[in-house]
C-alpha cells in the first residue's frame, strides 16, 4: 500500500510542471542584464550597442506590468541572433512566448520587432 502511493504521490508532482501555462507577450522592451535595472523606466532608450556589449549578462523583457524577466539560454542564445542581423539602433522590442518559472523565462519563441 505504500509504494503505491508513493508511486501516485510521484506520478502527481511530476505532472506538476506540465500544468505551466505558455504566456505570451506582445511588443515588450528587451534589454540585456546588466542594464535592466538602469534602464526599466525608459528602455526603449537603451541603444542595441549596448545591449550587444553586455550580451553576455544575458538578456530581460520588461513586461507590460513593469516584472523583469530574464531569458533562459535559449532564449538567449536566439535574441542574440537576432540582435545581430538587426540594424535597429535602439527601441528594442520583441514578441515573446514562453513558460515563466519565477522570475525566468523558458522561451518557446521570440521575434525582435
């Protein structure tokens, strides 16, 4: 009687990340790490430049509700190509989607506008 429910209390908590809802976000500020905090009241400012040196922080959005999240590495390592082959200088936005699991994202897609 106790392994099996132990096997169902097992079987439960491992469906329990499975219930995570994909969120998506729609024209949100991206901005690397580093900067995040410096820049969350008028991102929009900070230049592509910047962003590219400090890449290696790795990357936030800023939300609608003004929560920084940070890019898991994927997301990283996608934002980053896309950051190259822009010729944006600054007002760096993206469409995003992903699981948000505290304060990361576990990006599925993203886009830079």
């Amino acid at each position: 009687m106790r392994k099996s429910s132990l096997v169902v209390v097992l079987l439960a908590l491992s469906a329990v990340p499975a219930l995570a809802a994909t969120e998506s976000f729609h024209d949100v500020p991206v901005v690397d790490s580093k900067c995040a905090a410096k820049v969350a009241s008028n991102p929009d400012e900070h230049t592509r430049a910047c962003a590219m040196a400090c890449s290696s922080s790795g990357f936030v959005v800023i939300t609608p509700e003004k929560k920084i999240l940070k890019l898991d590495a994927a997301g990283n390592a996608a934002l980053s190509q896309e950051l190259k082959a822009s010729t944006k200088k600054d007002h760096l936005r993206a469409d995003v989607s992903g699981d948000v699991e505290g304060d990361t994202l576990k990006v599925k897609s993203i886009k830079l506008l």
